[in-house]
C-alpha cells in the first residue's frame, strides 16, 4: 500500500491540481479541499468561486473528513481504456454536508463486500494508465476505514 | 408570440453507417437525408425555408451548413447546437423561439450524429463512455465513470430508497425491445424476455448490457412554421405547445441521487406555461439510455408518485392499454441513441403519433405528447442539459 506517497515518480501524474491537502507531517492525514459559503454554510467540492445557493462571493477553503459513508454504488466491469476492472465506484457522504455527494473510486475491497452505508477513508492511490501519456494517474481514491491510518512510506 | 406547428418530418434508420450493418455514410449524407425526407414530406420548397437549427456531438464544425450545402439551402441564418444528447431538442428550441417571436415563419430543425467510428477508435462500446480530454469531470478523471456507472447509481440509491427490483428495470428493455420491433426506423428489431435482459452481460451493477443503449448513427429533421404557412401544406399541423430547458441545478435533489431534479423543474416549468398536466399526456417519449432513466423519468414528469415508478411498469401502466404509453417508438434502447438525433426523433415519433401514422404501433387515439430528453453531466451528477417539449394536435 502506498497511501500516503507525496512525491511523485517521473512516470506519474496528478489527476488534477487543487484537490487534495497532502500531510506534511508523518502525524497528519490527507484531506480533501472544499470550499465553504460564508453566509449559508453550503459545501462545495471541488471548491467553487462562488456560492451555487446564495449569492454570497466569499468560499472559505476547508477540508473535509477524512472518512466518508458509502451513499451509492456500482461495480464498473465496462469502461475506457486505463482503469482496472473491475472497477468499484462510490457516490460518498461527508458529515460537513449533507447534500453534497463525491465520487471516488473505492479501493482495497473485494466488489462483494462492498454495502451502501459502509464507512471509508481516504488514500492516495493510483486512480488509472493516462492512455495518452502512458503515465500513471494519482489521485484520491477511498478504501474500507481500518482504524489506525498506515503511515509507513 | 405567435403558435408554432411541426408540418414536416423525416429521418434515416438508426444503426451503425460504418460499413458493417449498413451502408458507409458520413453525418452529412444522413443530415441530408433526413433533411430531405422533412422537406418533401413538408410540401414546401426548399428556399422557403428562412432558418436553420442543428443539433449535433461529435460532427465537424458548421455540421449545419455542410448538410444544407446538399439539399441546396444557404445564406441563412444557421445555428448548430451542441448540448450532449440534448443537442437537437436544445436546436427545437432555439428555432421554436424564432418563429414564435417573428424572427422567421418557416425553419428546418435536425439532429445528426455519425460517430460509431470513435468508438471503434478508443476502444469504448456504449454510448456515454466517448473519451473526452480532460476537464471539469470528476466522475470521468477521478472515478472512470461515465452514463451507464452514473445511472446504475441512481438505480442504486432508487432500489435502497424504495425497494425498487432490477426486475422492474428491466422489464423497461422488455417493453422499449419489443416496441422497437414494430418501427421499421429502429435499429433493434428484435424483442427480449426479461430472463434475457437480466442474463445478459453485466456493465455496472446493476445496469446489464440489455439495459444501456447502443451506439447509434442516424439523423432526424422537421419543419416548423406558423399556424399560417403550416396549415398550408396539412391539414394536421402538430402544435409545439411549450419546450423548457435547464442546466441541472445546484446539487439536484440535494445529495438524492434518486430522481432528478433537472427534470422535475423542467417539466413542472413545461406544464404550468401550456396549462397540459401529466394526466392529459396520451403518448410519451423518454430518455432510456439506460432502462434505469425511465423508472426514474415516470416520477420526475408526474406520471406517478415518488418511488411508485418501478409499481407503474409492473402494472403495465407505461405500455399500450395503460395510463399512457411510454416510448413506443422503442426509446433509445430500441430505436437506437445517435446522440444529436436523439431529441429530434423523439418529437418526431410524437409528431407522427398524434397524426396517427404509426401502423402498428399507434397509440390509439393520441393527442397530446410529451418528450422528455437529457445530455451530458452536469451538476449533482444530473443531466447537464434537459429539455422536455409537450406537442399536441
Ligand atoms: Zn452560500
């Protein structure tokens, strides 16, 4: 497992800028950015420049827990070149906003295992092969929460 | 503004124009086709016709005039619309305001797609699974989902929510088949047993292949005009009684992934601005792209209550002989999805139902339709474009 790898390898690649908050102590964990209406509270991610209910301007960066509940789910056994299939997708929940729903790849579980209303944590993980580039993609990926965060690099 | 009629319409079979099932074509020859068809089928001259709207994906730019160039039509004002696969309903619309507010009194309105060929390219073979370059996606960059992973988590959170059953989603393939079998223009003519949806090879969970629609090229045209100029060339003019379009809202149904509120505003919209309701609808046309959209579909435009969608196809409600038939001219699962068509052919299958040309697969006695079109992603994950249209005669 390589759930808290930083740097990344000449043959990799981020997904996308500005997603996640990596640790920068062997203490903290990494976390996904938001963003947070200063006047109705509405979180947003990825972060907005702007509020999608209000008409509020100032969206403070947050970020959000590090475990999520499983909202809705699919075993993806058909997709573009790049991705391993099967491939298990997850529609989350996080306590900072109800009607907020992300999507993440879910990893580290067999697809049978995996139940609507299930606990998980964040990880860094390899999302697919970039067919363009050959490179690999990184980003956030979530996996069934064992407690104790692996910290080891 | 002024009343607006639809007097012409034609389009091409739908199914893949790579060589292998049908002829080599090029999105220009179906545009032209169809164009055509609509033309003649209209009565009127082709320099009677004062705008024209397209609707269209993956064609090359000004798809709109090349088409035209064939059929003879140019130096007018042409626009080519690209709303996922809600581009040809978004094109009605455009064209349904300029003869409505006088801008021109007679236009042809079409949808062309020609892009099986991509599909043989990158490797992907469903509709919704194209590769575009990256962008605001996460679905597609972060997770490699696309429509059909996107739908079955609808039907995920519908089947929590409500208990609804994959049985109940695929009997809409069964049904949707086995209507395609009566319309010579569909590209799958061939009806299914529900043990053969659920058999068959599995997409995402729960969405089997029997339940997520082809790839498909085709084209789709009509003629609109006013009341005047339509009455003209029939005597059965159809009237566009309303056409709404949204970008989905803020979060949708805020974080229920069970319905879609796009389609929800958008047909509540439609029938407070023409005054029609769910219970006047005879006959209607839905996005099935995947069979999960139409159950969702009954109780985002109010066929029935909220979570009663899987009950109103167990009853047959949706078929012919129910409360109102849905997508008889075999929806995207059966007639075939070629993406900027779509929302054309599905007011043309209205069109020819309320005039009663149908054959066999008439709704007897229609008069008022609705059709109910989406396209691409857009915010909490709904449709990014939705258009519904209500006609009637
Ligand atoms: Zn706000």
């Amino acid at each position: 497992m390589e759930q808290t790898r930083i740097k990344l390898e000449e043959n990799e690649m981020w997904v996308r800028e500005n997603l996640l908050k990596l640790p920068e102590t062997p203490d903290e964990s990494p976390r996904l950015i938001a963003g947070k209406c200063e006047s109705c509270g509405d979180v947003s991610f990825p972060q907005k420049e702007r509020c999608g209910v209000c008409s509020c301007k100032n969206i403070n960066q947050i970020y959000l827990s590090r475990t999520a509940k499983i909202y809705s789910y699919t075993i993806v056994h058909r997709s573009v070149p790049g991705y391993q299939l099967p491939n298990i997708v997850a529609m989350l929940k996080f306590k900072e906003d109800d009607s907020l729903l992300v999507i993440s790849q879910i990893k580290n579980i067999a697809p049978e295992d995996v139940k609507s209303g299930m606990e998980v944590e964040l990880i860094i993980d390899k999302l697919s092969d970039n067919f363009m580039t050959g490179k690999k993609v990184i980003g956030y990926a979530f996996q069934p929460t064992i407690g104790d965060i692996i910290r080891e690099r | 503004m002024r009343n607006v009629y639809i007097f012409g319409a034609g389009m091409t079979k739908f199914g893949l124009y790579n060589g292998i099932k049908l002829s080599e074509k090029s999105s220009h020859e179906l545009g032209k086709e169809a164009c055509l068809k609509a033309i003649d089928y209209a009565g009127i001259n082709h320099n009677e016709i004062e705008g024209a709207f397209c609707g269209t994906v993956a064609s090359q730019p000004t798809c709109a005039q090349m088409v035209l160039s064939f059929c003879g039509i140019s130096g007018i004002p042409t626009y080519n619309h690209e709303n996922g696969c809600a581009s040809s309903s978004s094109a009605l619309k455009h064209a349904w305001e300029s003869v409505a507010h006088g801008i021109c009194d007679t236009a042809i309105v079409f949808g062309v797609e020609c892009w099986s060929h991509l599909m043989k390219t990158n490797g992907a073979a469903l509709a919704g699974m194209a590769s575009p370059p990256p962008g605001n996606n996460l679905n597609q960059d972060v997770a490699g989902a696309f429509g059909p992973a996107l739908l079955a988590m609808v039907g995920r959170a519908h089947m929590d929510k409500y208990g609804t059953t994959v049985e109940q989603f695929a009997k809409v393939s069964v049904k949707n088949k086995r209507n395609a079998v009566m319309n010579p223009n569909a590209q799958f003519r061939k009806s299914v047993t529900i043990e053969e949806v659920l058999n068959s090879k599995m997409i995402c969970d729960p969405l089997t292949k029997l339940q997520c629609c082809p790839n498909t090229d085709g084209a789709a045209a009509m003629i609109i005009g006013t009341g005047d100029i339509a009455r003209k060339h029939t005597a059965k003019p159809v009237k566009i009684e309303v056409i709404t379009q949204l970008s989905s809202p803020y979060k949708g149904l805020a974080g229920d992934l069970s319905g879609f509120k796009c389609f929800v505003d958008a047909s509540k919209q439609a029938y407070n601005l023409c005054g029609i309701g769910p219970e006047d609808l005879d006959v209607v046309e839905v996005h099935d792209d995947f069979s999960i959209l139409e159950v969702v579909a009954y109780e985002d435009i109010g066929l029935c209550n909220r979570g009663e969608g899987g009950e109103f196809i167990d009853k047959g409600l949706s078929d012919y002989g129910g409360k109102v038939v849905v997508s008889p001219s075999g929806g995207l699962l059966g007639k075939g999805h070629p993406m900027g068509a779509t929302g054309v052919a599905q007011i043309l299958e209205l069109f020819w139902q309320l005039r009663g040309e149908c054959g066999e697969r008439q709704v007897k006695d229609a008069r008022v339709g609705l059709a109910h079109n989406g396209g691409g992603i857009g915010e909490g994950f709904e449709p990014g474009a939705t258009t519904i249209t209500i006609v009637s005669i």
